[in-house]
C-alpha cells in the first residue's frame, strides 16, 4: 500500500512499514512542514493513504469535502507503537482503505468511516 506519513507520526515508523512492503513518504521530511491542506493533496495526487495524528484531516474529508485516499488516524498509540497499528490497520481494514475510508484506531477500539472520499 501506498502511505504518506504526516510530519507527526513518528518517523522511524516509516522502517518497518517499508520492510513489510508499503511504499512510504514520510512529511516530516520536508521542509518546511506544507500543512494538512498540502499533505492531503499530494496523498491524492500520488494515490496514498495519509497516516496521522491529527484529527484536521477527517474534518478536511468531511466538513471540506476534500477528496483523499484513505486516512489512518491514530489516537493514544505510543510512538514505538504506531508502525505496528499501522501494519494492523492495513491488514485487517486495508479493502476499505483503498475504498477511501477513514480508520481511527484508539487502544481498545476502531472506528471505521467509509465513504469520505469520491
């Protein structure tokens, strides 16, 4: 799958995201940070997920209406941990993903919404 990384997700995360095959961008490489706006927008030109903290991006699919293709948010989930949710969330909800949903992950619970994107 292709992810794109918000500046906020730990970046070491990338690491065992690409050993298991994903082709991931991380934004917190760039400088400087575009904002939600611009990361969103380039996750849909290059078809990727956008992996984040950062509940800006639901409202930017919901309220704004903004296309997008797929996000993962992850709420509570320590740093060292977020690559792991990540691997969990695409192998268990990865069809609804690349059905544009968006899948909240919190320690003890998901939340999936599908049909966020056109």
């Amino acid at each position: 799958m292709k992810l794109l990384l918000d500046s906020c997700v730990w970046g070491k995360a990338a690491v065992p995201l690409r050993d298991a095959g994903h082709d991931v961008v991380c934004a917190g490489d760039w400088s400087p940070d575009p904002g939600d706006e611009t990361i969103l927008a380039v996750a849909v030109e290059q078809g990727r997920v956008v992996v984040t903290l950062d509940k800006d991006f639901g409202t930017l699919a919901f309220l704004k209406k903004q296309p997008h293709c797929g996000i993962i948010r992850l709420v509570d989930i320590a740093a060292t941990r977020q690559a792991m949710a990540c691997l969990s969330a695409i192998s268990l909800y990865g069809a609804a993903l690349e059905g544009h949903a968006i899948v909240t992950i919190e320690p003890g619970r998901v939340r999936i919404r599908v049909g966020a994107s056109e």
